[in-house]
C-alpha cells in the first residue's frame, strides 16, 4: 500500500476520535518515528494540532530544533505492525 497526500484542510478529520498516529521527525541528520498516541485537532482553520510529547525525548528535541514533523495516520491493514 502506497502514501496517500491528504489535503491539510481535511487532514485533521482522520484523527478526531484519536488513533495511534506515526510522528516522523528528523535534525543535526537524526531521524526519529514515535508512536503517537495524544494528537488533537485544535483549529480547522487554520488547522492545528496539539500533541504531547515526552519532554526528555529524541523526538521532542527533533521537532524544537528543526520547526518541523510529520503525522502519518496508518491505515487499518498495518494496525498489528503499529
């Protein structure tokens, strides 16, 4: 099964009851993915989500030195590899 791009006005739907999500972040060439399991919507417009993030963690220091990450929602058919 391949990526699918979902358009950011409609990405915040696919996580409103609250499933385990992927955040894949990466800086100083240290990549990172972490099971996510807090991921909110808090606007639609402009969209907005909230997460809690260890405070200590390598994906925590990720996210605060680059500005950036990546909340993959894996489908259904990977639920036992997630």
């Amino acid at each position: 099964m391949g990526k699918i791009e979902i358009p950011l006005s409609r990405s915040l739907r696919l996580i409103a009851p609250g499933p385990v999500t992927l955040l894949t972040s990466e800086s100083h060439a240290t990549p990172n993915i972490a099971a996510c399991s807090w991921a909110v919507p808090i606007s639609f417009a402009p969209p907005m989500i909230g997460l809690s993030l260890e405070p200590d963690s390598l994906t925590r220091r990720n996210v605060e030195e680059s500005g950036e990450f990546v909340l993959n929602v894996p489908p259904r058919a990977l639920a036992q590899q997630t």
